[in-house]
C-alpha cells in the first residue's frame, strides 16, 4: 500500500496536467435535433475569431482565457442565437481545460445545414479534441482549400464531381481547367449523404487536384451541363459543354467535351460558333422520358438522349411559344425559336398578356406575392411528392445571391408559380445550388443539396476561414408543413 500511494499520486499529478493542456470543447447544436451546426462564427470578447467545423465544434486552447468564463458571441446564417439579460447575443461558459459545453441554437432555415464537402479542415476542430471524423481525409484532402460550383453525375458505377476554379495552399493561385473526384454511393458502400461525402481526387504527382479539362490553349475552361448518353455501340459515354475564357466576362471558345476514359479527363469533341449560345447541354440535366433537359435554371432547353443529337447542336429544341405558321399559340418545344427566361417572358406579358400562353415562369414568394428573380438551379423528380421539384437561387434578397427557394409543378417545363425560401444567407453567396437526386432518401421525402458559400458578389468584405469558396451540403424535409404554400 506505501508504494502504491506515490504511485496514485504520480499518475494523478500526469493525468491532470494533461487535461490543463487540452482544449476546451464548445459545441453549437440544432435546438431540434441535435445535431452540431458546423459554420456557426464565434468571437471572444477581445474579438479572437472562431468558427465550428461540420460537427459543429471548435477547440478553445486561448492561453491566459482557459480557465476562466468566457463569453462567446454568436453568429450563424439562420438560426437564432440566445440573448442574455443585458442583450449581448452568444452565451457565456466556463473555459475549463479539457471541459466541455452546449449552446443550443434555434433554426430558423426550413433546410438544415449539415457540413461542408470541400476545403481544408473540414473537422480540423473535432480532430484537436480528439473526436473520430466520419471521412477518410478530415483535414486535407486532394491539397484543396477551395472549390467554385459543382456538377455531379454518377457514371459507370461512381459518382463523377466536377468543380471550377480550385485553390490550394502553396500559392493563391491553384488551377482553372475544372477540377474531378469521385464517390461511392450509400448503397455500394458510401457515406449516407447525411454524414457526408467521401471525395478521392483526381490529383497531380505532388498530390495536388489536377486538371480534367486540360485543352493546350491557354484560359481558364468551365464545364457544364454533364450528362451520360449511350454511344452506337452501348458503351456509356460522358459529355460535357466547355466555355474557355480568358476571365469572368470574355469567353474565348466554346464547344463540347467528351470524356477518355483510358486517360480519365474531358478531351475537346467539337467547337461551337458564337451563335449557339444556347444549343448544347447548360446548367443542370436532366433525364426524362428520352430527352436531356438543362435547368438554368427552368427547364427550358432539350435534347433527345443519343450520342449523336447531343454532339448536334441543330438537334436542340428550346421552350416558347408556338410559331404563328402552325396557328399555336401555346407553349412548346421546337428547333425553330429561343428560349424564353424569366425576363423576356414577364417583358412579353406586360406587354400583350391576353395572347400569350398562360405563364410558366413566374416564379413569387408565396406569402408575399413579390417576385422572385431565379439565378441558378436544378429541377429533379421528387418521387415522394409525385412533383417535380425546383431548388433555385435568388438574384437579390436579404443577399444578393443568398437565397434559395423551393418550387414544385407538375411538369418539368412548369408552370413555376410560388416559392418557399428555405436558406437564407445574410451578406453571403450561396450560388449556383444543386439538388443531388441521387441522394434522396425516404422515397425523397429527404433530399439533399448544395452550393457555393463566398463572399463574391456579396459586398461582404469579411470571409469565413475555411469556409470560403467551398461547397455546403443541407438537407430539406418536403413534408415540411412550410412547404405546403407552394401547393396552395
């Protein structure tokens, strides 16, 4: 027993400076479910900035602040954070090393935000705790701290994700010819989309992302409009419409991809004139009943799905009104005409409603009635509501491209009518949302999107750390009785 005693002590003694050396853990948590809410920003009251990783924590090591009370001021694209008594937003906890505390949040977002899919320190803050992350490359993956805008298509057994431009931490500039990974899906063994996805880049000898859209000349190239089609011969084939630019507003080519396998990366198939700005896959496609439709975000170009009308761009048929030679005046699909938009329909009926279709496009907030303005998109089939089913961004809003709204009708060309804000960014982008059908659960009573969260176009001149210009995926329940108004 004497010589058990010292022994007792020692370890005492170890296992406590070992805790006084250990962060301290605060988790965010979903007042409904708790679940931990990742992009919750925090400061202290000397305003040292914090934010949560994809499960909703962060790692409190602040020298000098450990082992006091700290108050952490709150912050998180929709959701409510608790006032105190003097009405400072944020609650204030014991810091001990080693300790831990809840701070429950109330959401007010329909949608709930779930993680982030790329980036750098993904759940860098439940690694320092000591936690176990559900992904196999937690902290860096592909050596990428940023991606712009995604295409995802599953394709000969993988799900293929293409991006735009991609950062990485060596130097500002990354690379600018479309970056790739791929996933499993749940049922051939991938992450359940409500845990999170498990990209495997596509990378260079130096581990770093590389190009899938390599062409020799030089500007940066942007895919979209990915989809798969049978060739003469069965074999599934990838293509993809390319735009190469020398910058954001000065397109220098564009045209079609198909993808080599053998090689894995998009070779160029065909350059397109200036005049069809619209005849090749764009946006979102979408396969139904033989035709690729491209949601950009309405439904309102198509092409029948064969190898050889995709690569056809007089094979293209755009949405709009019949022409007077057949005596129609009804919407429909043609070779002949443009497609209408948002804008040029909504020009046409103030100007001659009583002889137009009704309106397709429409789109309004259903309990205000003020028009939404739709960005970009994706429209998919929703088995469970037996609707099609529209997850559009908003030009303008609480923030600029900020917004996103759900819409459901009955055809994929609509009519879209009224909308349901289910995420709200305040001063932030959220563009270009997708809707990954191959995702949905519950018969799609659960479905799943996401988009990019940045500071571009925003105004906003403060970025996230590590969330900045990446992909955020959320979840949306259909059922939600606040949905119901769109089928009013």
């Amino acid at each position: 027993m004497s010589r058990l005693v010292p022994a007792l002590l020692v370890l005492f003694v170890v296992s406590e400076l070992l805790a006084a050396d250990r962060p301290f853990e605060l988790r965010v948590i979903d007042s409904d479910t708790g679940r931990g809410i990742p992009l919750v920003e925090i400061e202290t009251v000397n305003r040292i900035p914090y934010v949560t990783d994809s499960a909703g924590r962060v790692a409190f090591d602040e020298p000098g602040l450990l082992g006091q009370r700290v108050f952490f001021e709150m912050r998180s694209h929709g959701y409510e954070v608790p006032k105190d008594a003097f009405g400072a937003v944020g609650a204030s906890v014991m810091a001990t090393p080693g300790g831990r505390a809840e701070v429950k949040l109330k959401r007010r977002n329909i949608a709930e935000r779930l993680y982030r899919i790329t980036g750098q320190g993904i759940y860098s803050d439940s690694i320092k705790l000591g936690h176990q992350a559900p992904l196999k490359q937690p902290l860096l993956n592909g050596l990428v701290v940023g991606q712009d805008s995604t295409l995802a298509v599953p394709y000969r057994g993988k799900v293929r994700w293409f991006w735009g431009d991609t950062s990485r931490p060596a130097h500002p500039l990354g690379h600018f010819q479309t970056a790739g990974a791929t996933s499993l899906l749940p049922k051939d063994g991938g992450l359940d989309p409500s845990i999170g996805v498990d990209l495997t880049y596509f990378t260079r000898e130096d581990g770093f992302s590389r190009p899938m859209a390599p062409l020799p000349e030089q500007g940066l190239v942007w895919i979209d409009g990915v989809l798969t089609v049978a060739d003469g011969a069965g074999r599934e084939v990838m293509v993809a419409h390319f735009s190469r630019r020398k910058d954001l507003g000065t397109q220098l080519e564009h045209g079609l991809l198909t993808y080599d396998d053998n090689k894995d990366v998009f070779v160029r198939a065909k350059t397109l004139d200036e005049k069809n700005s619209w005849r090749h896959p764009r946006g979102q496609a979408t396969l139904h009943e033989g035709y690729w439709y491209f949601s950009h975000p309405f439904a309102t170009t198509r092409v029948r799905a064969t190898l050889a009308d995709v690569l056809n761009p007089d094979r293209y048929e755009a949405f709009g009104p019949g022409q007077q030679a057949t005596g129609s005046s009804a919407y429909e699909f043609g070779v002949d005409r443009e497609p209408i938009d948002q804008k040029s329909e909504a020009a046409a009926l103030k100007k001659n409603a009583a002889q137009l279709p009704s309106p397709q496009l429409q789109l309004v907030a259903a309990d205000s009635g003020q028009a939404v303005t739709a960005h970009a998109g994706s429209i998919r089939w929703n088995q469970h509501r037996q609707r099609w089913v529209l997850i559009t961004a908003q030009i303008g809003g609480t923030s600029f491209l900020g917004e996103v709204w759900y819409a459901e009708a009955q055809h994929i060309t609509g009519p879209w009518s009224k909308a349901v804000k289910v995420v709200t960014h305040e001063k932030y982008s959220f563009y270009n949302p997708v809707q990954h059908a191959f995702f949905d659960a519950d018969n799609g009573k659960s479905i799943y999107f996401e988009g990019t969260y940045t500071l571009t176009f925003s105004g906003n001149t403060r970025p996230t750390p590590r969330y900045e210009y990446n992909q955020v995926m959320y979840r949306l329940d259909v059922d939600d009785p606040r949905l119901a108004a769109v089928r009013q």
